[in-house]
C-alpha cells in the first residue's frame, strides 16, 4: 500500500480556482481502480493551503490516477498560482488495520 499526502500553498487571488480543480482531481481519482481513499482539505490554520491525503493499493494504482486528465489540467494551472513549490511525501506501508 502507498500513501501519500500533498501539501501545497496557493496566492489568496488563486485560492478558489485551485479548489476548484483540487474537486475535479478528487472527483475524478475516487474511482480510479486501486484507489483506496482520496481525500482533500483546506488547512484550517492557512485557507491557502491545500492538503491531500491519498491511499493506493500499489504504485500501478497511483500512476493510473497520476494520468488522469483532470491531474494534468491542475498541474498545468498551477503553474504561476503556487507562491511555493508543492510538498508531497509518499508513504509505502506494510500493513493497516481498523483504529479501535
């Protein structure tokens, strides 16, 4: 399994375009085959913060949904939108369980 989580900062002007194609990616990657959850959130502390949280069976998984359009169109705008460049963190787990 790999996790990964996405942080990127956004100019206040930029804010509700970047959402809006962070929705588009979400939308798009939740039913990606392989793709266990694909969540994204505004920092609560920075509304110009974007995070995304992303589970995936397996690293084929993860390419499939890095090939989606929608993710090509959000790099794209991103160019110029972004006052710091993305931090992105991947994750490879061995083993997960319910939390109780």
């Amino acid at each position: 399994m790999i996790v990964v989580r996405f942080k990127l900062r956004c100019s206040p002007d930029n804010a509700e375009e970047v959402r809006g194609l962070l929705a588009a990616v979400q939308s798009a990657s939740q039913v990606v085959p392989g793709v266990i959850s694909f969540d994204i959130g505004r920092d609560l502390l920075d509304p110009n913060a974007f995070i995304a949280t992303e589970v995936f069976e397996d690293r084929t998984a993860l390419d499939r949904q890095e090939a989606l359009p929608e993710v090509d169109a959000a790099m794209a705008a991103f160019d110029g939108a972004l006052v710091a460049p993305p931090e992105a963190t991947i994750y490879h787990v061995d083993s997960s369980e319910p939390y109780e």
